[in-house]
C-alpha cells in the first residue's frame, strides 16, 4: 500500500472514532440505559442528569452509547450534545464558560424555592403526582395485551 | 518527517476537532447567546437585537427549565380545582399515557409525563410545559373505552409536544429574562437577581395559566394539538378515530355557555371537520376486548360514582 493510501486512512479511521466518540450528557433527571432499542428493553442502570456517555450510534428515536464500562440504549431525546446547565456539586460538572453561561441562565430550583416561598405556592399535589408509580399489574397488562405500536 | 506523512498526522489533530466543533453546533447557538450579551454589555441591548435574541432564547428552554416551569404552573391548576384521590383510574391514566408518550415527538422530559385527574363534572383537560397533564372527570366521562381514553389523553400530549405552554409566554417577558440572565452570569443569585428573576417567573407562569384557563389555545394550536393526538394514536397502536368518538360524546355532553373547554376550544363539530380529511368522520372502530376490560377494571369505580 502506498503511503499516499496509508496516510488517508490514518485519517479516515480517526475522523470516524471521532464521531463515534461525540460526548452528550443526559438532559433528563434520570433515564434508564437499556439492552434494546424498546422500552421493554432490559433496564441496565439508572443514568442520572448531567451523566456523561458516549455516542456509539443513533437510530431513531434511540441513541446507542457507552457509559463508564456499560453499554446499551437511551431514548434520543434524554440525551444532548448541547452543554447543559449542571448545579455546584453535580458529579461531572464542568466549569466552562458555556456552562457557567447556561447555570445563571435558566429557571432553576433556586428560583422556584423563592417563588414558592414568596407567593406561598403549594406544591403538595405535584410533589405527590411525581412520585405516582403505576403497579406492575397494569404495565403488565399493556405489554402483554398491547397496544404493540403502529396502528394498522 | 517527511512532508506527506507530517501534514497527514496534522489532519488527524485536526480531522476529530473539526468534526467535533460539527457536532457541537447546536450548543453553539445557545451558549453562545448567553455569552453574546454577557460579554459585549448594554449596547447589545437595542430592542431588536433583544427581540430577535430573546426569539431563539425561547426555542432553547432546556427540559429542564421547562420543567420548573411546568411544576409552577401545575402548583397553580392543582390550587384552583378539587384533585381526586390517587386511586386506580389515576394510576391507570399514569400507565397508559406512559404508552402515548413512547409514540411522541417528545417521548422523554426532564421529570417524565405525569397524570392527576380533577375532581368536577366541567368539560376540560390541561397540560403544563414538561409533562403535567390533568383531565377532569367530566371529560373522562366522554370516553366509554381506552381508545377514546387514549385520544384525550394524546391531545394534552399534542400540545407538551408542540411547546404551547412556553409560546403562551409573553414577548416582553422573555426579553426581560434575557436581559436579567444576560447581564450576570454566576451559579447562584444575589437577592436583587434572585427577586427579578423570581418576579419574571411568577409573570411567565401567569401568562401560561391565563392562555390555558381563560383564552385558551389559539385554534392553530388546537388543531395542531389534534393532528399531534392523531400521529401519536396511530404510532402507539390506537384507532385514530377514537378521537372522533371522543368528540362527538363531547358534543352532545358539553354546554356551549359552560367554560371550561366550550370556552377555551373550538366546538367538538369544528375538530370533527378539521380531522375529517385525516381520518374521516366515522366513529366506528373496533377495539381488542381486552383493553375494553382494562378500561372498566380501572375506570368503572371513578365514573360510576359520577
């Protein structure tokens, strides 16, 4: 092979890790990694927001990755190359100027802990519709009985 | 080193931070406007650069921010109605709008999609940014099986998706947020920032709540929200016309000088006729006994004790 040819795919196998190295973060307060692309895929870890992970490939509405030595599935839309706003204290935050940027940019618990105190908003019922966990018996019943997805 | 292999070794730095700086774009636009106004001071600050800033400031609500938003303005709906006890239709609204958000443009938010039911016979349904949806009893009443169950619940889906919630925001508002969060930019706020910002919140979180009570959803918004329920039916499996089932009980139900939804959505014969190039105007559909089954097993003891 010439060094013309050798010299080309040094570059192409690095562009392409590259690519297959993108770093997103979870965008989502927690997300299952899962075995399959499905939700009834095999739940492997809880990923907490802010985690990072590794792009391996996406297809549709999922995103392959790894995270630390794990990997599988996340639905697309959990997930973001955009820096995202991370607390003092998140495990994994940077300090970036992005970041900082984005950590005073948005509404953040600080303001709604404000809020919620100067107003007296009373947050009981959506503190406790949060926590509403269907049982099994009825997420059961929709795997097993369906619907299975597109209506024909 | 010779030239060819020294400048192919130069490519390789530089081929990953290429693609790197690619793969970034997006967070470009965001990052770079809160940084954009920090950093170049009151100039930038003319009115229509702070329009047009403010513009994409708002496209670029992280689901985070969406969901402090969302909590807000469901702390708001839960103070003005009567929330029914979480029981088992509850939990069975909370499973089966698991299965529709799965079939959505936005299957996951930052908190999840999450269902209470409200306890008056008024025809209506809302939804808060980021995934608080409510439907009351009335309008559970409009449904006698899952698929048109399905369908209220793929409607209030339709407009979390279609950020309806954050649009009802006014302009002046978002400017102001840009300009606070632009000025400063630190981890936690002094008391001035914090009160500001705090008021600006409160404002916002009006805004949303007035559009959705009192004016309702422009009828764009509504019908998009109704071709939205209509994708999302479909993709999880549902006969789309469950939603006309649905709006044709709505129709003989609903008094037109009752608010609630008469007041906020356009009439159900309207809808009917939007959605009739899509799915036509038939209501008949057959569903799988077995969903007809789950619907009464968990849905019975709420609606017969109407």
């Amino acid at each position: 092979m010439s060094k013309r040819k050798i010299c080309f795919l040094i570059i192409l196998l690095v562009g392409v890790s590259g690519l297959f190295a993108a770093p997103l973060r979870v965008q989502v307060q927690d997300v299952a990694l899962r075995a399959k692309p499905s939700y009834l895929g095999t739940v492997l870890t809880q990923l907490p927001y802010g985690s990072r992970v590794q792009l391996i490939q996406s297809k549709g509405a999922w995103t392959e990755v790894t995270a630390g030595d794990m990997s599988g599935w996340l639905p697309s839309a959990s997930v973001s190359q955009a820096e995202i706003e991370m607390n003092i204290g998140n495990e994994g935050a940077t300090t970036s100027s992005n970041e900082n940027a984005l950590a005073g940019k948005g509404f953040t618990e600080q303001i709604e802990q404000n809020y919620q105190k100067e107003r007296h908003v009373d947050y009981t019922w959506v503190n406790r519709m949060e926590k509403i966990q269907p049982p099994e018996t009825i997420l059961e019943s929709f795997v097993r009985n369906g619907p299975h997805g597109d209506f024909q | 080193m010779k030239p060819l292999i020294r400048k192919s070794l130069l490519a390789t730095l530089f081929v990953p931070v290429i693609l790197t700086l690619s793969c970034t774009s997006i967070s470009l636009d965001s990052s770079s406007l809160a940084s954009l106004v920090t950093h170049a001071g009151p100039l930038l600050a003319s009115a229509a650069k702070v329009t047009d800033a403010a513009k994409k400031a708002n496209e670029q609500f992280t689901p985070r921010q969406e969901y402090y938003i969302g909590r807000a303005v469901a702390a708001d709906i839960t103070s003005m109605y009567k929330v029914e006890p979480i029981g088992p239709a509850t939990l069975y609204l909370n499973a089966l709008v698991q299965v529709l958000a799965a079939a959505s443009t936005m299957p996951v938010t930052y908190g999840g999609y999450h269902v209470l039911i409200l306890d008056t016979n008024q025809i209506n349904a809302l939804s808060a940014p980021g995934g608080f949806i409510f439907v009351t009893r009335g309008l559970l009443e409009c449904t006698h099986d899952e698929t048109s169950l399905a369908a209220v619940l793929a409607h209030e889906i339709g407009h979390i998706e279609n950020r309806n919630g954050l649009e009802a925001i006014k302009q002046e508002r978002r400017n102001q947020v840009f300009v606070v969060f632009g000025k400063e930019v630190v981890k936690n706020f002094g008391n001035q920032q914090l009160n500001q910002l705090t008021d600006i919140f409160g404002k916002s979180i009006t805004d949303i709540v007035t559009t959705m009570i009192n004016d309702g959803y422009s009828r764009e918004q509504e019908k998009q929200a109704d071709r939205s329920a209509v994708e999302i039916l479909r993709k999880a499996g549902y006969n789309p016309r469950g939603l006309i089932e649905m709006l044709k009980i709505m129709e003989v139900r609903l008094n037109p000088d009752s608010g609630g939804f008469a007041k906020t959505h356009p009439s159900p014969a309207d809808r009917i006729e939007t959605l009739a190039p899509v799915i036509g105007t038939k209501a008949t559909y057959e569903e799988p006994a077995a969903w007809t089954a789950r619907f009464h097993k968990y849905m019975d003891s709420l609606l017969k004790t109407s």
